[in-house]
C-alpha cells in the first residue's frame, strides 16, 4: 500500500520506476524552473548516481514530483530523454494539490538543502488554503493588483512585507492582525505613485505600513499627496533616505529616514499640532 502523503514520519515511500513521460509538476506550489541550474545538472549527470524523485499519485491516478523536477527536466528537455525512459522514484499517495504543497514546504523548509524563497513558500501556503496568505492575496486583489512570484507593474513580490503589515509586526510591540493597514497602505502607494514595480518594492510597503500601524490619526488622502509631490518619486524618497541614513548613521536605517522624510512632508503647512504626525521617534 502507497504510503499517506500527511504521515511525514515515513521515510520513504513505494519504490517505482516510472516512465519520465507519466511525470508532471503543479506549478501552482512548485518553484519555477532554473534553467542554468538544470543545463548543470544535465551537464554533470551520472545516469547511474540519477537518485529517487520524490513523488506523488493522486487519485486519479497522475503522477507529480515534489522533490526532483530539476533532475526530471534536465533528462526530459535537455538531455531529450525518451519519454518511456524510466526513473527511480519513491511514491506517496495523495488527494490533491494541498497535500502536496505541505509536503513541499516541509522539502524545502530552512534547514534543508534547498530553502524556498519567501515568495515560492507563499504560493505553497495558498494551494494548501493557508488563512493568512490567502487573506492578504484577497487584499492585494482588491487593490486591483496581483501577488506575483516576480516583480512587474500592478503585481506584489514582496509577501514577506505584506504579511509583516498584515501582523502588525512593523511596530514593536504590536501583534494582532492589521487587514484594514495593508489595504491602506497598497491603496496609498498605488494612489500616489501607480502600480508601477517601483512603488510596490518591500521597503515601500514596510514604510507606509509601519506608518498606518503607530499612527492612529494619519490622513490617508494628504499621505497620498505627501508622497505624489515627493521629488523623485519612489526612488528619489530611498536614495535620499539611504543617503541620509549613512551620513547620519542613523539608528533603524534606511526605513527610518524614509519615515522621517515622510512625516516631514506631511506635515508641511499644517498649524495644528492636533493633525500633525508626531517625529518618528515619539511613537515608536
């Protein structure tokens, strides 16, 4: 009997050759393909040091690698193995795309030889109907953007700073979950600045975010125009923080002076201390 995919104390699973042509990957979980890393691994191939595939049959019967597909693709597209050339496997039972994402992320998890990127690890947690990643690619969503694995206009790479947000783990000391300020803060930025990659970035979205969390009376139509009117856009807000930050050595960094820059502005021509943000260093 095919091992229970969920029962991670087995070791291995049944033994079986499969023909490379019955093997498939569900990029909704996997990482995409390195082709310079499977041209090496073609290149330095020992057919007889090839090793096992890790893979799962679901019920309907397919066959799907969870650990391997470098190696798969390197025999199938670059090698040209045939597509009845069998490869060694170990195979678990499955019901489906969830289970194998968990699987997957215990594979790659830190401490293993090969540790997903936050972004890889996010789409995994999404297959497997994780709450809080689905959560956030719903916020994202109704920003009229898209979480993205690579950084484009109108997507979001940077799930490991909207997750931050999202926790409230932008501020010390604050924990909970904060939906309503990563709204705020996607809403900000693509209302300020488009949806260009520029103004998605993580050091963007931590700013902003950190700035709804410690902040309870924040404007958010005059952030928007703080922002819109800063010299040099997005870029122009980091170089002059980064600029800053190491002239002054200034504790927190980069973030920090972009928040002070921020608040600066935001504050022009306001008279009422009331509706003013107080400095950085008085809410922290």
């Amino acid at each position: 009997m095919t091992p229970k995919l969920g029962d991670l104390s087995v070791k291995s699973g049944v033994a079986m050759d499969i023909p490379i042509g019955k093997l498939n990957v569900d990029t909704t979980y996997q990482r995409a393909i390195n082709q310079r890393f499977a041209r090496l691994i073609a290149e330095n191939l020992d057919p007889d040091d090839f090793g096992r595939l890790i893979v799962y049959q679901r019920e309907d019967g397919t066959f799907w690698i969870v650990d391997g597909q470098h190696r798969w693709y390197a025999v199938k597209y670059v090698l040209g193995w045939s597509d009845s050339q069998m490869v060694p496997c170990d195979v678990y039972s499955s019901s489906g795309a969830a289970e194998e994402a968990k699987r997957w992320l215990a594979q790659n998890s830190p401490g293993k030889v090969h540790v997903a990127r936050a972004v890889e690890s996010f789409f995994a947690r999404l297959v497997q109907g994780d709450v809080s990643a689905c959560a956030i690619r719903d916020i994202v969503s109704s920003c009229g953007l898209e979480v993205s694995r690579h950084s484009r206009d109108g997507c979001v790479a940077a799930t490991t700073a909207c997750e931050k947000v999202y926790r409230g783990e932008v501020v010390r000391g604050k924990r909970g979950i904060y939906p309503w300020a990563l709204k705020a803060t996607l809403r900000t930025l693509v209302s300020a600045w488009d949806d260009k990659r520029q103004s998605l970035n993580s050091q963007l979205i931590l700013t902003i975010g950190t700035l709804y969390c410690a902040c309870d009376k924040i404007d958010e139509g005059r952030l928007i125009r703080a922002l819109s009117e800063y010299p040099g856009g997005p870029n122009g807000l980091i170089a002059d923080a980064r600029q800053f930050a190491r002239l002054q050595a200034l504790p927190g960094g980069t973030r920090v002076a972009m928040i002070d820059a921020i608040i600066s502005h935001y504050n022009k021509r306001l008279r009422s201390a009331s509706t003013k943000l107080p400095r950085w260093r008085d809410v922290k």
